[in-house]
C-alpha cells in the first residue's frame, strides 16, 4: 500500500529533478498574490498537474504552479497557489505542498494568505505580519501515521520565528511599507464568518480570520522549519462594516496590497541572505 510519505517522496523526486534542490527559501502565496512570481529571474515554473499525487486546483486567484528562481539574489521556490480544506481536499493533500517544499531542499518557509480583518486598527489594503495562529479548523494535518522526518508533538511555543518576525518589521519600516502585526485565526470555511463569529474570534484575541495557512505551518514546525508569514487584510471581517464580503471583493484589494507585499517578501528575501550569509561567515571565523 502507498503511504503519505511514499507520496511526498514521488512528488519530491519530480520537483527535484525539473527545479533542482538548492532552494533556500520556500514561499507559498494565498490568493490573489500569485504575482510576486513574476519577479522572479530565470524561473523554471512546473504546474501542480504535472506533479504526482498534486491534484487540480479549483478556487479562482489561484494558479497552481511550483516556481524556481532567484529573488533578490536568493534561490528562491515559491508555491503560486494551495490546497484548502474547504474544496474537500484531505489534510494530507493540503500540506503535500508545504512537505515536499521541505524535501527539496527549503528550510524556511514564508507563507501568506489573503484575510479578513477583526482588529480595528487593520484596514483593508493594508498587510499584517503573522506573529501567532490559532488553529480554529478543528483538524490537524500531524494526527495520523507520523511521517519519518517529522516530530510527534512539535512545539509551538514560537510558531513564526521571532528574529524572522523582527527581520519583516525591519524590512518594512526601511521600505516604507506600513504594517501592522498580529494573530491569524484559520476557520474552516468555505463561507465567511457571520458578525458573532467575528465578535467571538474578536474576544478570543485574534486581529485577522482566514481559511488557510495553519495546517502548512504545522507541518513546517513539525519539520523543523523556521517560518514567517504575512496576511493580506482584504476586507474588514463580517458585521463590522455595513458592507457584505464577496471573493471578487477579496481578490480586487489583494491587487492593490499585491505591490507593497512584492516589495516587502523581495527585500526581506534579500535581507535574510544577507543575515545567513553574515552568520556563515561568523562561524567560518570561530
Ligand atoms: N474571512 C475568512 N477568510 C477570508 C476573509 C474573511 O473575512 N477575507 C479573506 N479571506
């Protein structure tokens, strides 16, 4: 019988073979911010469908394509779309992404994801950097048979990695992108929250609500890897505004946050080689 991990290793030996392996960074973007891979320079692209166990991807502002390329210098390979729990896929679909990403090599991984926004403060356009989650699906991508390479009961004391979270600011603050930083809480979906839901999430402490994310970054600390994240507030979350939530809505303002958001993964890609580079040479040193 054909285990998950048979499944990674297959999709991972394709990816490996048409992209290479020497990725430094993995990014996956959510919806609508499929165009940060155009600024990739010398980008192989593969399609999800030409990856096995990879199956189509079906939700509009999604593309669903692996790409490998340099980023501000950096060997870069950037998830253009993802699986969600709400299209029915199974948790194992949805992380196999985030998985064999590790396996060809990454071992950071920077996720993003369009959301709606709870804190006041948050207006729509503008991006947040993920500082924790709460896991609100009611599912965990890491119950199951545990995969060889990933620990049983992973700590999440530190989900996003704080020199990461402090590296994003930096970043912002010298391009001039206005941020702001906070809890993204992934509800299953696929409808948006109704107004008590959003008071409930409100009270619980989260500033941000979206569909995605949570299960990839379980799978990524599980894995060892050192994660950074950033949402894109596309609306203002139910009943605290007077307008209701369309996808068209979500998709048009993520076009508009879409270009700060280019800038700011680009520079901050950099600046993290920068520092790995920097930190090679201090050891070489010692
Ligand atoms: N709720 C959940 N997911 C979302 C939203 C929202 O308001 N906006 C974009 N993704």
């Amino acid at each position: 019988m054909s285990t998950h991990a048979d499944t990674v290793a297959r999709a991972a030996e394709l990816v490996r073979h048409k992209l290479g392996d020497e990725h430094a960074v993995a990014i996956i973007l959510g919806s609508g911010l499929g165009a940060l891979a155009e600024r990739l320079e010398d980008p192989v692209s593969l399609p999800f469908r030409a990856i096995p166990g990879f199956p189509p991807v079906s939700v509009s502002g999604h593309t669903g394509r692996l790409i490998a390329g340099t980023l501000g210098a950096t060997r870069v390979i950037v998830a253009a779309g993802r699986y969600h729990l709400y299209e029915g896929h199974s948790l194992d679909t949805v992380v196999l992404p985030a998985r064999v990403l590790h396996a060809v090599g990454a071992r950071t991984l920077f996720v993003s994801n369009a959301a709606g926004g709870i804190n006041r403060t948050i207006r729509p356009g503008d991006l947040m950097i993920i500082e924790d989650h709460m896991n609100l699906t009611g599912r965990s991508p890491l119950s199951g048979p545990q995969l060889p390479n990933e620990t049983r009961f992973p700590d999440m004391s530190a989900p996003y990695d704080p020199a990461l979270i402090a590296m994003l600011r930096d970043t912002a603050l010298d391009a001039g992108i206005p941020i702001s930083s906070g809890v993204y809480a992934a509800l299953l979906g696929p409808s948006y929250e109704t107004p008590a839901e959003v008071r409930m999430l409100e009270r619980l402490g989260a500033d941000a609500v979206g569909m995605s994310t949570v299960p990839e970054v379980l799978v990524a600390r599980a894995l060892g890897m050192r994660v950074a994240g950033v949402s894109c507030i596309t609306n203002t979350a139910a009943g605290m505004s007077n307008s209701p939530i369309s996808h068209a809505e979500v998709l048009a303002t993520t076009a508009r946050a879409a270009v700060s958001f280019e800038r700011l993964v680009t520079a901050f890609v950099q600046r993290l080689a920068g520092r790995e580079h920097s930190d090679a040479e201090r050891e070489a040193e010692l």
